[in-house]
C-alpha cells in the first residue's frame, strides 16, 4: 500500500511541500516606491490578496502584499501612464 508521501504527484504533504516552495519563489517581494504610491492592480487580484494573503502586481511591475489605504498616497506615474495607454 502506498501513501501520499510515496507518490508525491498524487496530493498530501509533497504536494504542499512544493507549492510553498513555488510560492515562496515567486514571492520575492520587490524594493522600491511602492511605500510611496497607490498602484494600479486588477480589482479581483486585491480581493484575491486580502483572502489568501498571496501579494498582487501592479502594471508597472511592483509586487507587493496590500495592506493599506490607497487614498492616502498619489498614484503612481508609471501605472498611471500604462492604465491611459490601454483606455485610449
């Protein structure tokens, strides 16, 4: 018989395992003015960051987990730039 751990593309820890790992690859949380500006990022993708705590990116590339008033900071040039380009 089996277990998860000895099949590991059938589900259970490895399974987890690798996708935290995945994650945790792609999570590089990137430096930048991103403390400095509100960001252009799709509106399910903040929802899906409030839920899952997975950070969002924005059109001018930042990556980042949300986490606080956008309306306190101006938005930034380059998101903005790219948001007219696409509305034109």
């Amino acid at each position: 018989m089996s277990t998860p751990l000895d099949s590991p593309d059938q589900g259970g820890v490895a399974t987890l395992d690798r996708e935290l790992e995945e994650l945790l690859r792609e999570e590089n949380l990137e430096p930048g003015d991103h403390e400095r500006f509100s960001h252009y990022v799709k509106k399910d993708k903040i929802l899906e960051s409030a839920i899952t705590g997975k950070p969002v990116r924005a059109l001018c590339g930042k990556k980042w987990t949300p986490g606080r008033d956008p309306e306190k900071f101006p938005i930034c040039p380059t998101c903005k730039e790219i948001y007219e380009s696409m509305t034109r």
